[in-house]
C-alpha cells in the first residue's frame, strides 16, 4: 500500500495500520481488531475524517491491481454484489437502508474484481457503494410502468457500467486477454448490447436467466422459437464428470429451481453449444438492436431422485466451436 495518498502523510500511516489490524483478525468488531481503546479511538477518527474517502482509499488498491493483470496472459474480472448487514433492531446504525424490505439493514456493495482462470485473487478494479431508499420509489408501480423506466434510472444500470470499466481495465492492459464474468442478474439485454459493442476491448461470459427469443440468420423473427428450447435441441458435444456443491435454501419460501437445496456429489453432465441472434427487448424510449452471441449449456440428465438437476447456460462472445 506504498501509494496510499489520503492528502496527509498520518493518515496515510494510520489507514496503513488500521488495515493491518482487520487483516489480522478479519472476523472480529473493530474494538476487538485494534487491540486497545487507544487504538480504537484512531480508527474511527479515520474513519470519520473527511480526506479518508471511499474512492482515495480505493485508489492504491487499482493501482497494484493493474499492474498484476499487466503481468498475466489471461485474467478473469468478475462483477457481483455483496451485501453489507449491520441489521441491529434495538439499536440501529445510522445511514444504514433497507436491504429485503424492512426485515434486514445495511449497504450494497458492488465490486469488479480481478482473478487468474485458477482463481488466485489480484485485487480490485472497481468498486460502488450505495445505500437504498426507505422507500422504493418503484413500489407501487404496475410492471408496465417499470419497463418503461430508463435503465440508466435502475439500480441494475451498475451491471452495464461496470462491463465499462472492465473493457476500460482491458484497453489499458492491451498484452492481456481479459474476460467478464458474470451472474444472472447481469442478463440485462442492455448489458449484452454494450459487450457487443466493436471494436470489443475485452471478451465476456453472463450465466442466463432469461429464455429470449431468437432471430433467424436472415434477421426475421423464428416464429416463437427461444433460446432454452434451441440449445437443448442440440447435439451432445461431449460429458465430463463433475463436483457439485451441495447448498441450503436462504429462504424457506423460494421456489426457484436454483435456489432449492441439494447435496453435494460427483455427477456426469451434457455440454451443448450454438451461435444465435437474439431478438431485441422492447423498450420505450429506444430501439435495441439484435446481438449474435454464443451459448453453452451444462445439464445433468440423471440427477438424485428428489434432487434439482444442474444446468447452467452460458452466453458468451468466447468462441464455442
């Protein structure tokens, strides 16, 4: 943390030992982590001085990062959102906003973070901070009224603004190939719209959600055809055997495929390919156009008796063949 710049040379040391001190003991409270009232004291006045922002601290953090990627071939960046829960019913933080309605408090935070293809973490490109409104300003909106909210107005626009930065990090590192990565809440047709943009600075991979609908090679619509049904009708390209991880429910009501609790095992699983077109979404205030991708399908044909199957289908500009 040599370039640590907080405007003033203490602080630049006091952050330096405030963040060995949580390293240390990365589950313990803060009293608990300094060590001493003394230098507990220190740590919230850190915390509270107006030169010890988010993006300055942050900043030393892009720095090393980016010269890690500069010295690999391959690097994986991948975006997801955490959760920050300080939910403290009898005595509750200030600042803090809802995280699932009412039930839980805290923070979001949505990092863009660098790893080799073997998982080694190499640190952060980017980070956003935010905490929600107490109440949803989409609340009482009927679901028409929603779509026609810009995505630029949406807390999921992060997803396409941080795809951004990823291709900014790969245009900076021109001597590697890097990739982003992401879960299926970053299946927004936006997202997909803007990683397809060329020239494309980096290559991407978004687990899907959504069973679009599909376009032809002429560009006329496929008479109802979708993108489930398409790659699931195509040949088995080859079987690997896998380990499975196995999971419980967060929520006892969730009927999501996905979220169901499963064992862990070793299991043989089917790998599909394919090159589509994806139709367009609607949007009110503009006109998205069609985005050629390719997907992967991963399933398990034989699963437990009792058990969710595996599938996971990939959209991806990597090539598939």
């Amino acid at each position: 943390m040599k370039t640590i710049d907080l405007r003033d040379k203490r602080l630049n040391e006091r952050l330096r030992t405030v963040l060995s001190q949580l390293a240390s003991r990365p589950a313990a409270s803060i009293p608990s982590a300094c060590g001493g009232r003394a230098e507990m004291d220190a740590a919230y006045r850190l915390f509270a001085n107006e030169k010890a922002t988010f993006d300055r601290i942050l900043a030393a953090r892009r720095t090393a990062t980016q010269q890690r990627l500069a010295a690999q071939p391959v690097v994986l960046l991948v975006q997801d959102t955490s959760e920050i829960d300080v939910t403290r019913p009898e005595q509750p933080v200030v600042g803090a906003g809802p995280l699932d309605g009412n039930s839980r408090r805290g923070a979001l935070l949505h990092l863009l973070h660098a790893f080799t293809p073997d998982g080694t973490p190499l640190g952060t490109v980017g980070a956003t901070a935010w905490v929600r409104e107490e109440v949803a300003v989409c609340a009482s909106l009927s679901r028409e009224e929603l779509k026609a909210i810009p995505i630029e107005e949406k807390e999921s626009y992060r997803w396409v603004t941080t795809f951004q930065q990823a291709a900014e990090q790969a245009r900076q590192c021109p001597g590697t190939q890097v990739i982003c990565v992401a879960d299926s809440e970053a299946d927004i047709y936006e997202l997909l719209v803007e990683a397809a943009r060329q020239p494309r600075a980096c290559d991407w991979i978004v687990r899907a959600c959504h069973n679009r609908a599909l376009l032809m090679e002429d560009g006329k619509d496929s008479s109802g055809k979708h993108l489930w049904e398409h790659i699931r009708a195509q040949a088995v390209l080859f079987r690997q055997t896998v380990h499975v991880r196995g999971r419980k429910p967060k929520v006892h009501c969730e009927t999501r495929g996905r979220r169901q609790p499963r064992e862990s095992r070793r299991t043989e699983v089917e790998v599909r390919a394919a090159r589509v077109t994806l139709r367009p979404s609607w949007r009110a205030d503009r006109k998205l156009p069609p985005v050629s991708v390719q997907v992967v399908l991963v399933s398990e044909p034989q699963p437990p008796a009792g058990d969710q199957p595996v599938e996971w289908l990939l959209v991806t500009s990597l090539p598939v063949d």
